[in-house]
C-alpha cells in the first residue's frame, strides 16, 4: 500500500472511531473518556457549567465534576448517550517521526481530521496557574483556533494525547495521554478537583533579589527572595518571613520558581518538605508540612 494511501487509511480509521467522541466545548474543544464524562482543558471553561456539542449536531449542558488549574484539565459530567469512549495509549510518546492525527470538531460542527509526525518529545508548558506541563509531545498536524482539549492519535487509533497548547511556526503540543494523565483524569471524573501543595509566599525572581539584598549590604546568593508570608499559609506555619531567601529544597539547589514547584508538586499531604533558607547571613532549615488545609 502507498504512503498516502495508508495516510487516508489512518485518518479515515480515526473519523470513524474516534470522532464521535470529539466534541466542543464552548468556543474550545474535548473528548469523552467515560459514559458521561467529558474531558477538556481547564482554561476551555467559564464557570461552572459549558455546552457540549457532539459531530451530529446534538447539544447538552454539562457540569464540572473536577478541574486542575495547573494541570490545565478539566472533566465535565454531561450526557453522552451511545459514545464510546476511545482507548489510551497509556505508554510512552510515540517516537520522533510517528505520524499522528489530530481529530477535532468544527465550530460549524461535523470534524477535522489533520495529519502531521510527532517532531519532539519531553517538551514542557506553562498551564493557566503559572506552573509548567512537562513531558508533552511535539507535533505537525494543523490545529484550528478552539482545538485545545482534543484528542491527538497514533497510527495505533489509540489516543496518544490532550491537544492542549499550540507554538510558532506550525508546531503544536500535546499532553501525553500516558498512565498518569489517566489516572489525573479518572480522580477529577470523580469530584477529586486537583490541587498543588502551595507554599503560600509571594516570591521576588533571582535577578531582583540579588539587587535587593545589594541595597541593604547583603551578599549576592542565588535564590528566591520572600517580598510577602500569606497569614495561615504552609510558609506562615513553618516560620518562613518576608525577608527569607529560599535557596535549596529536598537538597536541590533553588535557582528558580520551577525548581521550587518541582519540590512541592512531589509533596503528599500530610508530607513534609525540608527548605534552606537564608535570613541575613545565617543559614536556616525550615520544615514544611503540608497540612490539608495548606
């Protein structure tokens, strides 16, 4: 068989299996992953409530279940009558090169089907909080303006990803639809919102606290200065002060906001978190214990 004959194979494969499970949602778009569930991308949403309109026209109102902000996922409980909820691949990223096909749903309604290869892999995204998406893949299949939360798929007609952010230059990322996007997905499908350990500070970037302890005849260090403690906050409870410079957590060096999120996005509640902090010239370390109303 032709390249571009298996092409059309693949995509004509994934109109029909997949693309009754593609829908709209609002002016974005999303994906049925159980009966009555509807998987989208948090920043698709306006509150509380969003219209879900299927490829055949049919429209329903549908209601949050549970959102992850910086996750950027969301799960919708709407009726999905007879759709089937398409299988995941739930492995690692397809390999550079793989082509793949983004299905989506028209403003105008019925589908679009585009055909692209996945051009990297590892690739990381800011999400609607502030807080970065790792892992996703990097792929060529056009996407239309309102196409994030739909499904990118393997040649497999498994889906391989959340279509999520769209880049420069025709590129495109997707969150890979592995085992703990699963897992992320299934809780939220339950009422489990997700939420990140917050420290509860309002940080000042490295370049700027280096200026600001200048200004008072303080060393250079590198670090993450504290401009302000929200009262009650983990920070507050732990002894951490306006004035502190974070400079290490978990014995990680913290050069950055990243690397700061990167310990507590590994932190359990009711775990605890071991940060260096420097007050003035003296070296501190602060316990941090993230209680559930933290």
């Amino acid at each position: 068989m032709a390249v571009n004959d298996e092409v059309v194979r693949l995509a004509a494969d994934a109109a029909d299996r997949i693309g009754p499970a593609v829908v709209r949602v609002g002016r974005g778009g999303g994906l049925v992953v159980a009966e009555g569930k509807v998987l989208t991308n948090a920043h698709n949403l306006h509150g509380e409530e969003a219209e879900v309109v299927f490829p055949d026209g049919r429209s329903v109102t549908a209601s949050l279940l549970g959102v992850d902000l910086d996750g950027d996922l969301a799960v919708l409980a709407a009726g999905t009558g007879t759709v089937v909820a398409p299988q995941w691949r739930e492995e690692g990223a397809p390999a550079l090169g793989t082509v793949v096909l983004a299905v989506s749903a028209r403003l105008d309604g019925g589908l679009r089907v585009t055909v692209g290869t996945v051009s990297a892999t590892g690739r990381a995204f800011r999400g609607p909080g502030g807080r970065l998406i790792g892992g996703a893949i990097e792929h060529t299949a056009p996407l239309a303006r309102g196409s994030s939360g739909t499904p990118l798929v393997g040649p497999d007609g498994r889906v391989a990803g959340l279509n999520t952010h769209r880049i420069a230059s025709g590129f495109y990322l997707a969150q890979r639809a592995d085992a703990g996007l699963a897992r992320r997905v299934e809780a939220l499908g339950r009422g489990v919102s997700g939420r990140r350990v917050r420290l509860g500070v309002a940080l000042v970037p490295p370049h700027a606290a280096d200026r600001l302890r200048a200004a008072v005849g303080l060393p250079p260090r590198d670090g993450l200065l504290v401009r302000a403690v929200e009262a009650g906050g983990l920070a507050d409870r732990a002894g951490i002060r306006e004035g502190d410079l974070i400079v290490g957590a978990a014995s990680v060096a913290v050069a950055s906001v990243d690397d700061l999120h990167g310990a507590l996005d590994g932190l359990e509640e009711g775990g605890t978190l071991q940060l260096r902090v420097v007050r003035g010239v003296e070296e501190l370390e602060i316990t941090v214990v993230a209680t559930p109303d933290g």
